[in-house]
C-alpha cells in the first residue's frame, strides 16, 4: 500500500530555494542583474579617524550623464523566544539552574537593511511624517519611531504575512528611504504598481 511507520524526526525545511527553475532563474537573470549594477551601488564604509573607525556612506563616482546611484534595500527577519539562551553557562559546585522545557513566548522582529546598517531617520531630520495606522491589536508593532523595524508575536493565530509586509513598506519604509536617501524612490510609480521595490534609484 505504500506506508511505512517510521520514527518522528525533525529534517530540515525544504521552501523551494534549490528547485531547478529557481536555480536557473537565480544563476541566468537575477545575480547578472545585480553584477550589471555593482559600478552604480551605494554602499556603507568604515572610515579611519583620529584613531577611530567611523562608518559613512560612499556614493559611486563617475557615473555617466542621466545615470543615477542605486540603493539596494534588503527585508530581514528574526525570531526570538522568552526561553532563548547560551549553551553554555558558569556554574558553581554543579549546581545547574533548571531550565525551561519549552521556548516560551515568541517574537519576530521584521526590519529593512540598506547600506551602513539598518533602515532608520536621519539625526538631522526632527520631524517624523510616518503614518501609523499599521498599528493595530493584530498588527505589528513599531519598536522605534525612527526605525522601519516591527515586532509581531508568533504563534497560534497571529502570523506576518504578505499583506503587513506591503503595508510596512509603503506605510513606513518607502518614507523613511525618502528622508534617508532623497530622490531614492518615484513615490508615484511605486504607488501605481503597488510593488514592493527591492532597489531603488537615487
């Protein structure tokens, strides 16, 4: 019949990276298209002074009339749970601390990474025009107000989904890439399409 009674194990997650389609698309469009753009990217440097590094952002130079800088802007997510903890511990005359059996409750932190570190409000910038009607009881949470950084808790009922994400983007992200990088995005084109954009130009 096709069954068999094996033991549970836990394997590892297959979310479809390796299929060959993906692997042919990832090798023949999408990494040619990022080394086409290498010589026009923005990116974040550490800069030696007076004894100290400082880190400060390096535009490309001579780039040729009409063409722009481009911004690559990167989602990130991680997970943490109340119960997380080293593996390792000190430990006085063996007496071992009892540990919590389960994870505990869990958060996922959802935040955008551009060049010199997260996405965030420049200092120079006092005043914040970042809509917050994404905050509701089953919508992520801002975790600063200069940052494009959310918190939701998972588990049970309450996932992130695609519909947050673009709600982040469009609600907080695209306005504060606008403050940090000026004329990085078409706010117009971007609005029309309705697309998360995962560069933009500047």
């Amino acid at each position: 019949m096709g069954y068999k009674f094996p033991n549970v194990r836990k394997g590892i997650y297959q979310n479809g990276y390796e299929q060959h389609d993906v692997v042919q698309y990832r090798q023949k469009c999408f990494v040619p298209a990022l080394k086409g753009l290498e010589d026009r990217r923005v990116r974040g440097g550490l800069v030696a002074s007076n004894q100290s590094e400082s880190l400060q952002i390096k535009y490309p130079t001579d780039l040729p009339a009409g063409v722009k800088s481009i911004v690559f802007v990167v989602h990130d997510e991680s997970t943490f749970n109340a119960n997380d903890g080293r593996s390792k511990i000190w430990i006085k005359d063996d007496q071992m601390p009892l540990k919590k059996k389960t994870c505990g409750k869990g958060i996922r932190v959802l935040d955008f990474l551009i060049p010199g570190g997260r996405m965030r409000v420049p200092e120079a910038v006092d005043t914040l025009f970042i809509q917050e009607d994404i905050i509701n009881d089953n919508a992520p949470r801002r975790l600063d107000l200069h940052l494009a950084a959310c918190s939701i808790g998972y588990g049970g009922d309450t996932w992130w989904d695609g519909a947050q994400l673009v709600d982040q983007v469009l609600k907080m992200a695209i306005q504060i890439i606008e403050l940090a990088f000026p004329n990085c995005f078409t706010r117009k084109r971007i609005m029309e399409t309705k697309i998360a954009p995962s560069v933009s130009e500047a």
